[in-house]
C-alpha cells in the first residue's frame, strides 16, 4: 500500500514540524510520499490524481482542518482502493470529535496506524458535492461565514471564532419559511431559524445539533430547530453545544432519513458544508452509504 501525506502548510505549523519529525521516524527506509497543497481545491485535485490510479491501494493522511478534509473527501469519494486517516492539525477538527474514544493525540500516533481499524464511513451529498461531516442552512451558516473570516485573525481557533461570528450574525434575520421535504413525509410550511443534516456529531467548533448521529449507520440525522428569538439566542446556544436541545419538541425537531429536499421557491441562500460557505437553490440533501473507508488508529497495539 501507498502512503500519502496530503498536508496544508498553512494549518498547524507548530503540529506539523513534530508529525514531519513523527514521519521520519516511523517511515524510516520506506517509501512515502508528501504532498503539500497550494492553493484551495489543491487537495481534492491530489486526491483525485490516486483516486484515478486503480492499480495500487493508497493510504491517504490528511493533515489539515476540516475544510481541507471536505476537499479530499470530494476528490477520492467512491474509490474503494483508497484509504483515509486524518491528522487533525486544523483549527476545528469537528469531524475526529465523533469518535469519543479516540483523542486527537492518538489520531497524531502514527505507531497506531501499523494495523489499523478500518470503518466504512457514509457520506452527505449535496446538489453533487459530498460533505463528510454536516450540511446545514439558517442563522449558523452565516456564524460559520462570519467565522471563516475572522479564523484568518485569530491564531487561537476552537470556537472562539464562532462566538464572534454569532456576535455579527445577530444584525441579520434569525429565521426564513420553507417547505422541506424528508423522504415521502411532506412538511408544513414553517419558519426555521437552522437546519442541520449531519452524518458526523458536531459542527461550528463543537456544536453538536443531532448527538445520535453516526457515521456509518447509513442514515441521515436531521435536527430543524424552529424559529428562535434573539433574546432565546444564548440560553439555546448553551443547550445546542451539549445537545441538550432535543429534550426540547417544543424547540427541535430531530429525525432522520435518507433524502430531504428544502424548497427555497427558487431563490438563492447559504448552505454550510463542512464549513465552507456555498450559494445554492433548493438543494437536495441524500446520504450515501459506505462511500469512503477510513483507517482509524489501533489504541490497543
């Protein structure tokens, strides 16, 4: 099998001079090979590049945040001779959050990697684009577009970026009325202040809107929290880090399905996947099982 470091120089650089060091010695006398991106898009065209090679298995190791995450994911998705693990040297890494026996120490020991654990993983698709973690529409896609901006500012990262982002968010509307669509149930037109489709756990920095997702159960958790006032902001806010905000109907529909549909009338808005801001007009979100197989690290070699 090919080893192939996919890294984002411009992600973790403290983190990454010790996983070069790391490298070296683990694959000492073997063949690797580094790839480091250039510019956005990089990774998906580098994971492209293998995913076409059938002829070899290829061990992808992605070193970056989420967002480069999504890009590989995008580039490799359906390639069952390709392999991934993720070296989480981002500022967010949401995604290794879903796996709450795994620290991100252990991700980083590349020891544990010898024989690893190989887990099928299921994928969102969107209007073409697969999203690995969560998709969502509402007042937290502005947050995550704020967020995006001042991450550029703010060394620190974790969620203090999305804080400041909730901060600008509140000058816009916190709601809009649509028609969703979840498999064959049709339901009645409502105003929603998020809507989350996730295959992974948490999102926006440790938010975690459908707390009974999982990766590879071949459905989709879908959690609509309906339209919130800015005075109720904070206190669901605190509630949505937890999770806790499904013990409230009142507040939070959660479900799940494999297709759901969301009527815009045709009119463009934000949709958020895996962090990245994307325009989009009634977009249809579908999940697709066993799209990807991630090779987890081994805590009891």
């Amino acid at each position: 099998m090919k080893d192939v470091f996919i890294i984002n120089p411009y992600s973790g650089k403290k983190e990454q001079y010790a996983l070069m060091q790391q490298i070296k010695e683990t694959f000492q006398g073997k063949r690797i090979i580094i790839e480091k991106t250039k510019n956005p898009g990089h990774a998906q065209f580098i994971a492209q590049k293998y995913a076409l090679k059938t002829e070899e298995e290829v061990h992808l190791f992605v070193c970056g945040g989420d967002g480069t995450l999504h890009e590989v994911v995008n580039g490799m998705a359906g390639a069952k001779h390709v392999y991934l693990s993720v070296l989480p040297t981002g500022t967010g890494n949401d995604f290794i959050k879903s796996f709450p026996a795994l620290t991100a120490q252990d991700f980083f020991n590349l020891s544990e990697y010898d024989n690893p654990v190989e887990m099928e993983c299921d994928l969102l698709k969107v209007n073409g684009e697969y999203v690995l973690n969560t998709a969502s529409i509402g007042f937290d896609v502005h947050v995550a577009d704020y967020a995006n901006k001042y991450k550029k500012y703010i060394p620190a990262g974790g969620i203090i970026p999305y804080y400041m982002g909730m901060l600008a968010s509140l000058r816009k509307p916190l709601g809009n009325t649509y028609r969703i669509q979840i498999d064959e149930d049709h339901l009645p037109e409502e105003k929603y202040s998020f809507l989350v489709f996730a295959n992974g756990q948490y999102y926006g920095g440790g938010y975690r809107p459908c707390p009974n997702a999982l990766l590879n159960d071949g459905m989709m958790d879908i959690c609509l929290i309906k339209d919130v006032k800015r005075t109720q902001i904070v206190s669901m806010a605190k509630l949505y880090e937890k999770g806790e905000h499904v013990q409230y109907p009142e507040l939070a529909m959660v479900s799940q399905g494999t297709t759901c549909h969301v009527d815009t009338e045709n009119k463009e808005i934000l949709m958020n996947l895996d962090g990245e801001v994307r325009p989009v007009k009634n977009p249809t979100i579908e999940i697709v099982p066993k799209a990807i197989r991630l090779l987890l690290p081994n805590k009891t070699e």
